[in-house]
C-alpha cells in the first residue's frame, strides 16, 4: 500500500485499485480532532466520543481524499453475513441498515465503512463497474461473508469471479489474534479441515489468522486478483485504532471506496 498525506489527514491506498483508477482510501488515525483515547481521526460514533468532534472528523475526512460527504452510504455494522446494494447515499433522516456488506454501480456514490482490527475488504469489478466494501471479523469471516458479497455481485451486477479484484485492507495480524476454543469450534464447523490453514495451536492459544481465510474464500469464489496489505492495527498503533492493541478503549478509522 502507498500512503498519501492530504493535510493533516493521512491515508493509504491499494495499488492494484490505484491502477485502475478507483478512488479509494483507508484513512489513518491522523489529523482529527479527538482527543486520547479516540487520538485524533474517529469515525466512530458509538465509541464514547463526543458526536460534534466525529462529526468534523468525518468531514475532515471526505474533503482529504476528495469524496463528497452528501454522497455516501454507511450501514450498522453488526458482524451479520447481510449484504446491501444501494444506488442511493444514505438518507440521513432514515435509521442505519444493519448490514455487514454494501454493494454498488453507482457513478459518484462512496461507501464507508468503519474499523479497528476487523478486516476489511474492497472489491472492483472494472467489466460491470461495481465496487464492494466488506467488513469481516471473526464473526463475518466464519460467516464467510466476503463469498456472499462476491455471489452478490455476480447476482446483481452479472460480475465475473475472475474480473473481480480484491483488497485486505489493514487489520489484526495472526500474531495478535488470539481466539477462544469456541470460535476455534465455530470455524471448524464453518470450513472443516481447511480451518487447519488459517488457525495455529501454539501450546493451547488458537491464533486466528484472518487475512489468510478471507483471501481463502475469496479464492473459493473464484477471485483471482486479491492484493493483502499484510498492514496489521495491532502492530501500528501510531497509525491505526485497533481494539485488541488498546484494550477496547479507541475509535474506529474509515475506510471509503467510490466510483
Ligand atoms: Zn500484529
């Protein structure tokens, strides 16, 4: 990934989506005005902070990577499988979709997303010109909800797996990921034996690798094209929120994908 300083603001860019022009961003913790433990861009709004400086922070954010912020579509994310296509920002009169997943073709429209260790995932069709962001923790990766996004796209755009080109974007390292015998059971249902490829016993501490069973189902549905930061939250506190690495106490930085 390349950084790109836009004022305060800092922010990282894919370069295989660089390469065909997609504006996209996973914006650092870098030029907000919150202060410890949200320091200083969080784009969270049920973290604790006070709403007016997320407010700003978001503006702040859009106006860095050149998007407009009355054009954008942002869900509640809840760890679900679901998956929303929209052709329309959000109103924001209207309550968030609880979703995990958003979908779109729409010339203009930005998708925005919100993290802290979970993984996330931005999808380009350039054939059908549809992107996709994704939101996968522990929870949507068992779930597989990366696959469910890529079937939607071929559902709803008429996508071809092979077209598609995937990134993983900053996210909790294996190293740092640390589950309990309950999710190891949980993935073991989910992927059976191939669980083996991604969650290592070492002296009885499962650790999950997440970036490994995420570029596994994209695989699995046929995506070719998949570029992993290998950027992890936990290892970089300087430059990314990440709740394992702050003991739950921080924000959440933004991640934006447009056409
Ligand atoms: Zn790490």
């Amino acid at each position: 990934m390349q950084a790109i300083q836009s004022g305060d603001v800092r922010y990282y860019c894919f370069e295989t989506l660089s390469s065909y022009n997609v504006p996209h961003a996973v914006i650092t913790r870098h030029g907000g005005v919150s202060p410890f433990p949200w320091a200083t861009l969080n784009l969270g709004a049920t973290v604790g902070d006070d709403l007016e400086r997320v407010k700003e922070n978001r503006r702040k954010a859009f106006e860095a990577v050149g998007r407009d912020i009355h054009a954008y579509y942002d869900v509640w994310q809840v760890h679900s499988n679901r998956v929303i296509c929209t052709h329309t920002p959000r109103n924001p009169e209207q309550p968030h979709e609880k979703a995990d997943a958003i979908l779109t073709n729409t010339p203009g429209l930005t998708l925005f997303m919100r993290f802290a260790d979970c993984v996330p995932v931005l999808l380009f069709d350039p054939v059908k010109k549809a992107i996709g962001v994704v939101h996968a923790g522990w929870m949507g990766t068992i779930k597989q909800i990366v696959a469910l996004t890529v079937e939607k796209m071929i559902s709803e755009y008429n996508s071809s797996p092979g077209d598609i080109v995937a990134a993983i974007g900053p996210s909790i390292c294996q190293k740092h990921y640390e589950v309990g015998k309950e999710v190891v059971n949980e993935a073991y249902i989910s992927f059976q034996s191939d669980a083996d490829i991604f969650i290592r016993n070492e002296n009885g501490h499962y650790l999950f690798n997440l970036w490994e069973a995420n570029k596994y189902l994209l695989e699995k549905a046929g995506v070719e094209h998949i570029e992993v930061s290998g950027i992890c939250t936990a290892c970089h506190l300087e430059e990314w929120f990440s709740h394992r690495g702050e003991a739950g106490k921080t924000g959440r930085f933004g991640v934006m994908i447009g056409l």
